[in-house]
C-alpha cells in the first residue's frame, strides 16, 4: 500500500472504507422511495462528523431513480446567486451525461450582467422544467447542498434575496421530481428549523460518533495489509477521538506516516500513539472550537467547571459542578445546569456514563479545550467584575442614590397628573440568553449598595471580600 488511506480534511470516497451509519442510511432509503417531498432532508452534526462524507456514500444507498448532485457551498463565491445555479447547471449536465439523459435541449445558462436577467427565476422557469423532463418521469433529481447554514449567511448579509429559502420551497412544491438534501453543523438547528423547507423535525437527521466496533473497523480494516494495532492501542484510540470520525481519521493518517517513516514498524502500540500525541492534539481543534464560540454562557459555565473538575476525577456529577460554580460569581441553579449538560450531550462534547454522571466524549477535545480556554477557569474563581476603590464606589453610590431620588420624583408627578397609569412591567430574561454575567453581577452589586445606603446606618463597616484560592491546571501527559 502506497497511499495514506486517512484523510481528516477530505470527504471519503471509497465505499470500503465507510464504516457504519446504518441508522442514516435506512433514514435515506426511507425518504427518498418514490415519495413526494416537498421539505428538504436535513443531515446536521458537528465538524468532521461524516456529513460530506455521507453525501458521497448516497448513489450506493439510494436506487438509480435518485441521481444525484452534489454542491459543497465552502468552495463557492457566495457574494451572489449566480455561482451557486453555474455550479449546479455544470453538475447537472454531469450526471445527465452519466445516466444518458439527453442535453440538447438544455438552454443556455443567460448573461448574469444583464440586468434583465434574473438568474433564479431562468433556473426555476426554464432550466428545471427541461432537465425534469430530459430524466424521465420515473426519476427524481437529488439536489445536495452541503454546508447550508452558508447559504443562511448569504441571506443574512444581503448577498442573496431576502425571500431566497421561500424561493427554494416554492420550487421543491413546484417541481414532484425535486428533491433537495442538506447539511449542516448542528450548532445552526434552531436557525434552520425556523425555516422553510428545512422546518420539518421529521426531515432531519442527526450523526453522531461511531460506535466502538465501527471505529476499530475503521482504525484497522484499512490498513490490515501493512500493520495491526495492540489491543491497548485499539482502546486507547478510543478514549482519545470518542468514535468522532474527524479524530480517528486523524490518528489514523498520522500512525500510517509513523510506519511510511519506519516500514519495519508491524504493530503499532500505545507508545507509537504518544509519539504522534501532539500533532493529533492540535488537529483536534478543527472540531470543538467552532462548538465552543457557539456555546451560550451557561453552556460554557458549565463546560469550563467540568474542565477544570476533570484533571482530578475523570466522570463528574452534577452536585460537583454545581459545588464549583457556587465558589464563583456566576453559579447555576439547578434548571439551568441541567440544560446546559444537555446541550453539551447533544452535540457530542460530553456524554452520560450513569448514575447521573458525565465524562468527556473525546479525551483530545476536551485537553484541548482546557489548554485553550484554561484562562476561563481563573477567571471565574477569581470573578471578572472590575474592583474599584473606595473613592469609585463612593462616587458611583452617590450617583445611583441622586438617580433613584430623581426617578421617586418625578414619578410622584407623574403620579398626580394621572392617578391611573398602569405600573410598568419589565420582562425578566431567560436562563438561556447569553447575558454579559459581570456586567448584570455588578448592577446588582451597585443596586443593592445604593438601596442599603437610603436606609440610615449608624456605621459603615466594609466586610472584605474572600481571596478565593485558585488551583493551577496540571501539565497534561500522555495517557495521565
């Protein structure tokens, strides 16, 4: 074998080296059976997850009644509609080739500088309406858009027209033989949910990571020619990606240049894994830093209390998380954390292992996180609310007070020109907002100081605040 078989950053294309995905493939075959669809099937899951990858595997899932376009939206110039339809009209003619579907008839893809021309409405009008008929009434035409929270962003910005997604409901109801599969990472659900034709729970489908069996296939199947892997090596394989395919892709394509490096190398074990420990460490982050900056504060509360709790035991309890925050400024209530570990469950980055404990799902995401992001920790048990002086609070006090008095004020001549205005309501925040927590921590501060100074006080005795102790990461080791 000559050629690395593992490749993180490339979809795979050869069916042999697939592995698992049972559950996809039976949501596939099950939805694209001859039936109408006029919603969109939705594949979502984290970076790395196998979405693409999927999307490849299709045409040996489906029958020949569903040929296939495959559009990656990362490769485009987004800026306006007119690279997506060119690419899909290029692809078009592809496949009709491939099935020997006539393309004589395919109109000419018109001049997009000609401000007579609307470049959508010649695809929905004209172009479509000849392919669907070139193919044959029996077939149906899979449009496969990959990454569409992208074509979310080109909404977003003004790129595309604002009705765009009506635009691609009307023509999935306009045309039975269309059928449009998407995917996107998970962290855009609730984005896409809200939209039509992706708005339908039952059209989506989630990847998760591999199974343990799946993932020993995938490290050893492809390779069994030129190495094995120890038993030890297999297990600790796993405790490092989690099945994540992202991970094991990785690992694998990292080993396989270990044995090009040395060919006398015919089993590989935990030793040659810490050698290429590092590498596969900072690869890591292409899959956990886009989860993170997506996260909401209670998410990433909860998330660094784990971090931080995890270099000491490694499942944790959510009385343990609760007991950590409590020390800090920011602590959660029950409702709140338990959300939180839900979230994290769901996308993968933490898992539930029983009796109500959690572990991490991956080793290496959860080592990377905590060498990135570690000054979170510090942070949190040292508060990030500015501290002032005795000279700033006093000034601040002063103003809160000559507001409140103010506010009573004219609030009592509000009062008396009319008796009987309604109280103003002021809607409270959900647990779930991303609030700014030192900022609204320290309006409470300041509002509780000014309301305990109107009350008369014989003496003012500032009680000083507990030097927290803080307890430094540890280095992480290799298999510690």
């Amino acid at each position: 074998m000559s050629e690395n078989p593992y490749n993180p950053l490339q979809p795979v294309i050869d069916p042999t080296h697939f592995y698992g995905r049972d559950q996809a493939f039976a949501f596939l075959k099950l939805n694209l059976s001859g039936r109408v669809n006029d919603k969109a099937l939705v594949i979502m899951g984290q970076r790395g997850i196998g979405k693409s990858s999927l999307l490849s595997y299709l045409p040996l899932v489906v029958d020949e009644r569903y040929p296939a376009i495959h559009v990656d939206l990362s490769t485009l110039d987004l800026s306006s509609p007119v690279a997506l339809v060119a690419m899909i009209v290029d692809k078009t003619r592809v496949m009709m080739n491939a099935i020997q579907a006539s393309t004589y008839r395919l109109p000419a893809f018109p001049d997009p500088t000609d401000p007579a021309i609307d470049v959508l409405q010649w695809f929905a009008d004209e172009y479509l309406d000849v392919v669907l008929a070139a193919i044959r009434r029996e077939r149906h035409m899979v449009l496969m858009l990959d990454n569409i929270e992208l074509l979310f962003d080109a909404v977003e910005r003004g790129a595309f027209p604002a009705d765009f997604m009506d635009y691609l409901q009307v023509t999935l109801i306009r045309y039975d033989q269309l059928d449009l599969l998407a995917t996107m990472h998970i962290v855009d659900e609730q984005r896409v949910l809200r939209t039509a034709p992706f708005d339908e729970p039952h059209f989506h489908f989630r990847l998760t990571v591999l199974s343990p069996e799946e993932s020993r296939a995938l490290m050893t199947e492809p390779v069994a020619e030129v190495y094995q892997l120890a038993p030890q090596a297999l297990a600790r394989v796993q405790t490092l990606t989690g099945g994540h395919p992202f991970l094991l892709q990785a690992i694998g394509r990292l080993l396989f240049r270990r044995w090009e490096e040395a060919r006398h190398i015919d089993l590989m074990t935990e030793t040659d894994l810490s050698a290429i420990y590092p590498a596969a460490l900072e690869m890591a982050g292409d899959t956990v830093d886009s989860l993170w900056q997506a996260l909401s504060v209670n998410e990433r509360l909860a998330l660094t209390a784990m971090l931080d709790l995890w270099q000491h035991q490694e499942t944790i309890h959510p009385n343990d998380l609760r007991a950590w925050l409590q020390k800090t400024d920011y602590p959660l209530n029950e409702l709140q954390l338990a959300a939180a570990l839900r979230s994290l469950e769901y996308w993968d980055v933490v898992r539930s292992v029983g009796e109500g404990h959690y572990a991490f799902t991956a080793e290496l995401q959860a080592v990377w996180l905590a060498r990135h992001h570690a000054g979170q920790v510090e942070q949190l048990q040292n508060g990030t609310g500015q501290r002032f002086s005795l000279t700033n609070w006093g000034l601040i006090i002063a103003a809160v007070v000559m507001i409140i008095a103010g506010a009573l004020l004219l609030n009592g001549w509000n009062n008396n020109d009319d008796d009987s205005r309604d109280p103003v309501q002021h809607d409270q925040p959900t647990s779930t907002l991303g609030l700014d927590l030192a900022a609204t921590r320290e309006a409470e501060q300041l509002t509780q100081t000014a309301i305990a100074s109107i009350t008369p006080s014989p003496t003012a005795t500032e009680t000083p605040l507990p030097t927290p102790t803080i307890t430094p990461l540890p280095p992480f080791r290799f298999g510690g």
